[in-house]
C-alpha cells in the first residue's frame, strides 16, 4: 500500500508538469553527418600502380588491390558508398566474392561507414587492431573526440593485428604501421607495386590532423600529444615512394577522369607538414589555458 501510495504520488507530479509543458523549451532536432559533396561524389576505377586502383570518390580515398588469390580493399569511404564500390569491382571484372580482405585508415564514419555493408555483401574478411576494432563494434559510438555524433553501422574485426604486422593475400603483402593521433588506432599501409614498369613503394597514410581536439589535460586520452609525435616521426622514416591518403587532396591528389598529384607529397613532407600544424594547434591551446587561470 504504501509502494503505491508513492507512485501515485509521483505520477501526479509528473501529470502536473506535462500540463504546463508548454514552457519548456522544445528538444533538438537530430542531426545527420554532413560531408562535403567531393566526398559522396563517385569516380570511375583508376589506376595508381599495376594492381592498385581508387574505387572510391573524388575527395575519400577506397584502394582496391588485385591479386592472384583475390582482392584487398582498404577503406570503404561514407555509408551510401556501399553499392558504388560494389559496382566499381563489376567494373573491373570482379565478383563480390572475389573481394577476401577488408582493412583501413581509422575508424571514423568517412572511412569505415560502408563496410559493413561489403563485408555483408561480398564475405570478405575484415583486418583492423585492437582500438579501431572497439570503436568499428560500437558503429563509431562513444568517440573519444566526437561522442555520439558520427555512427555507421557496426563491423565486426575477424582478425587483430600488430604493429609491423604483414598481411598477405596470394601475392599482395602488406605491412601494417600503427599511427596512433587522428583516432587511437589509426594506421598506415605499406606494399610493393609496379608503375611504368618500375617496382615502386606504396605508402597509404592516414589523417594526422587533430580537427577540434583536446590536446591537453584530455582525460580520454592523456597521451594525445606524445601519440602524435610519435606518429609523425614513423610516418617520416616509411618506405614511402608514392603517398596516397585518405583525404585525397591532402597528399596532392586529384580523382577525376583520371589519378592526378597536382602537388605531391613524399611521406617526410606529410608528416613534417601536419606537425608544424600541430604545434600551432598545441601552442594555441596552451596559451588559451593560461590566460584563463
């Protein structure tokens, strides 16, 4: 008697304030993840090496590698570039099935947020280490930096990997580099390749900007700023004769009709250049925190 004595009780309280809901203020709208119109506008296959093509948009960066045993692709690129990537293998002559390894740059939806959707249609299997393959599980849920706010449909890790780690499909090997700053499990790939006849080093790097972060006295993550040194040190010393980035332009090029660099960047530049930029993002905060004290 008494329980329901206090739900009563509570219940008219809580009838009470829907009477007088009008001045409240109105809950927000949702908001979906907005991206520039390079990054949802698809390209045609184009060739960078002998067995390495951009199948993805003109600004987001999805490299398929063909080989002997199948195909390896790495990154997938915004959600609704699921069926275009599918496609752009069709074009290419493959079958979804002949698609057997999935892996990345990170863990964010402009990069990872279709391939979930391959991973359904083709089985390929899917390669990532330990702190992407948390956040891929969650759909980019609880982000260090953005929260909530960019969610894709979540992916499950078929196998962990380790830093220097090769991974190997028929004749494709690649070897994996952990360039933890942009997110905790960014990385880098590293393979050989043949252009114009020449065995050429392919460096596929990732994001080393810190959009909007907290560098300093970041609870989440304390070895932010020690994380992106590091980085850009082992991004400078990569076997590195082309660059290729997930954001196309950051390294120079341009997916059009064809693969461009109109500025091209060695790996030592990239790495050099987001530094300098971290700094004045670093100094900028540190000033910030001081004047406020």
């Amino acid at each position: 008697m008494h329980f329901s004595t206090i739900t009563a009780t509570a219940l008219s309280v809580v009838l009470a304030g829907i009477t007088s809901a009008t001045e409240l203020d109105p809950l927000p709208q949702l908001e979906a993840y907005k991206v520039p119109k390079s990054w949802r506008q698809p390209v045609a296959p184009l060739r960078i090496a002998a067995n390495t093509w951009q199948i993805g948009t003109q600004g987001i960066t999805a490299l398929l590698l063909t080989g002997s045993e199948g195909a390896i692709l790495i990154d997938g690129g915004m959600a609704q570039t699921a069926d275009h990537l599918l496609a752009n293998l069709e074009v290419l002559g493959l079958q979804p099935t002949d698609l057997k390894l999935i892996l990345h740059s990170h863990a964010h939806a402009d990069h990872v947020g279709s391939l979930a959707a391959v991973q359904r249609a083709t089985g390929a299997r899917v390669a990532t280490n330990a702190e992407s393959a948390l956040l891929m599980a969650r759909g980019g849920a609880d982000d260090i930096h953005f929260g909530d706010g960019i969610l894709y449909s979540p992916i499950k890790a078929d196998r962990i990997l380790h830093q220097g780690e090769e991974v190997a499909l028929g004749n494709l090997h690649l070897r994996v580099h952990f360039i933890p700053g942009h997110t905790p499990g960014s990385m880098a790939w590293t393979w050989h390749d043949t252009i114009n006849g020449k065995t050429t080093q392919l460096a596929y790097v990732d994001s080393l900007s810190a959009p909007g972060y907290q560098l300093t006295n970041n609870s989440r993550y304390p070895d932010i700023v020690r994380d992106y040194q590091t980085s850009f040190e082992r991004v400078r010393n990569l076997p590195c004769e082309l660059l290729i980035t997930p954001h196309a332009t950051a390294s120079g090029w341009v997916f059009g009709k064809t693969a461009t660099r109109k500025t091209p960047l060695s790996c030592k530049h990239y790495a050099d250049k987001a530094e300098r930029q971290f700094q004045i993002q670093l100094e900028a905060e540190r000033q910030e925190s001081a004047g406020g004290q």
